[in-house]
DNA sequence: TATTGTTATACTCTATAACTATA
DNA sequence: TATAGTTATAGAGTATAACAATA
C-alpha cells in the first residue's frame, strides 16, 4: 500500500502520458486513427470474433466498436459475417487487404517504439509493459467486483459486455 | 535493445490505458473535466506560470491551454494577472476557491487509486510512476534535441512552445 | 421480455489557422 | 517582423439513448 504522495504523483504520469499516445498517433494514416488501428490489432491476434466480443476488449461501449468497424469495413480491411448460431450477431474477421494494412501499421509504430526508447534496456521494455498489464487488470478487476488476490483470466466472462443497457 | 514483439506488445498495453483514463475521468465533476483538471494540478505543482509554460508542461497547443484556462476563470479557479515584464504575457494563478477545488480532486482520484491497487506493493507503483516519467521525458527529449535521421533542428530553442506557427 | 448491433446526438480533447496586441 | 494569447472551425473518441431484428 502506497503513500497519497505516490499516488498523486502516480496520477500526474498518467496524465502526462496522453502526450505520448497524441505523438504516436500522429504517425497514424488519416485513413486508419487510433481507433481503427486497435481494432486492426486485435483482430490480427486474437482472431475473428462478435461485434461484442470486440467492444468488450477494446473496453469501450460497443456503439463506437459499431463506428470504428464500420469505417474499417468501408475501406475493404474486415469483413462483418452473420453469425450461424445466432442471428442478431456479426463475426468480424480481417480480409487479406486488412491484414497488410496491419501490418504496415506494426511496422511503423514498432519503428518509431524502438526509435525513442533506443536507450531502454530490454528489461525496462518488459518491466513496463508487465506493469501497465497489470495496471489494466486491476481496473478491469475491480469493475467485475473480484476479489483482490485471485486475478481471474481477464475477460474471461464471453458475456460481459461494456454495451449501453437496454432502456427497460 | 528491445525486440520487436516487445514493442508490439507494449503498444498493446498503451492502447488498453485509455480504459484506465476513462475511468479515472469518470469521477471527474462535469464542470471540471480531465482537461481542467490537469491544469489546476500544474498550478498547485509548479505555482503561478505564463500561458505559453502550462502549454509547454501540457504538451498541448497554446489554444487547447487558453480554451482550458477560460474554463477555469469562468468559474473562479484562477485568475489570469497581466505580466508587469511583457504586456502580451499573462500569468496563471490559482485562486483560494481554486486550491480548494484541486484538493478535492486530488482527494478523490487518490481514493480511487488507492482502491485499485490495492494489492499492488509499494515497490511497484513506484516504479510503474519511475517507467511513465521516463517514457514521457523520452519522448520529449526526441522531439527537441536527439536527431533520429535528419530532422531539421526545428524547436531547439528552450523558449520553444508547441502553439500554433504565426502566419507569415 | 431480453439481447445484438446500428444510428443519432452530444460532449471533451485536440490541432490548424486567422486575428489582436504587443515586442 | 516576430511573439503571446484568443477565438473559430474541424476532426477524433466516447457515452447515452432510441431503434430494428432476433432470441
């Protein structure tokens, strides 16, 4: 358990940090923002999966999920099938074009990654990385009500979703 | 030297923080967003300063910092004295109302940090906080000084400001 | 009646550019 | 001519709510 002082220095990195994600973001195309590229990312690891499934781990509502799919099926980089065991569902899944677009994308923001931390150790690297893993865990934790030891597989619920309740 | 799935996967983890903003921003009172917030955090760090220093430490444009600002004034969090050295200049200053409000904030972002990681050691948000301040003056100290390849030696100057090129 | 996904609307943050008042 | 700060405009991200189709 920290001091106050720690955490609201804590809170001032956290702030600062936007500016990092504004410079990286402005090597992004104009065809492909933020957005577009974490949904591009996701699909390229963990496959093709439903419109909330995405929303979940994108952890942002899924009427913007719905926005920034629609702007990558537009361009031709994903493709929303129906789904055969439920109707009312859509699997995302990258075409080919989408895939080389990811990849272009990885390959600049690794550039310009290992441009700036050119004098990080390789320890560094993982040691943050590790940490702002299990910063996220802890929020997405405590927002599930868990139990604060036993770190459930994060997103493990396939119904938890961040959707906009039903109005009732 | 870091490899390149290491970047890759790093990037994974700034892209999943702006769900950690996001939640932190939500117990910000609709009259004092994250933007706001940020300002008055500054100020009662670093004391009263110029526009074109807060812009700098925001590492904004100066008329994202002015729009901020005005925001604050209206309300009576600070106010803005002229400069008796450049009566271009004004100098930003916190009011007593507006100390009282940052203590607020503070007190509740503490709060929920404290919650959230609460089972994180000592240790460790300490050096979540040490790897974010280097990241950040990395990124920094790139954009002014370390010529990656040939960039010209735009923003050498230590007046340098992020704001917006005069029209010439 | 509840859920999946889409769309309309609104709000915040940001950058660019034009403008003023000083230097 | 250059700089400090303001304002207008536009673009991106997000949440809320209302809606259609399906479960």
């Amino acid at each position: 358990m920290a001091e106050r002082a720690q955490y609201e220095e804590l809170m001032r990195q956290f702030s600062a940090f936007s500016a990092v994600r504004r410079e990286l973001g402005r090597i992004l195309p104009s065809d492909c923002p933020s957005g577009s590229a974490a949904v591009l990312t996701l699909l390229g690891r963990f496959g093709a999966m439903r419109m909330s499934r995405l929303a979940e781990l994108l952890s942002v509502d899924m009427s913007v999920t719905s926005r920034h799919v629609a702007h990558l099926a537009e361009r031709g980089w994903l493709d929303r099938s129906p789904d055969p065991t439920d109707k009312r569902s859509r699997i995302v899944h990258l075409t080919p074009l989408g895939l080389a677009r990811l990849e272009q994308l990885s390959e600049s923001t690794t550039q310009l990654l290992a441009e700036r931390l050119a004098d990080w150790s390789d320890r560094e690297v993982a040691e943050l990385t590790r940490l702002m893993t299990r910063l996220r865990a802890s929020f997405d934790d405590s927002r599930v009500a868990v139990p604060p030891r036993l770190p459930p597989p994060v997103l493990a619920d396939p119904e938890a979703t961040t959707r906009t309740p039903a109005n009732t």
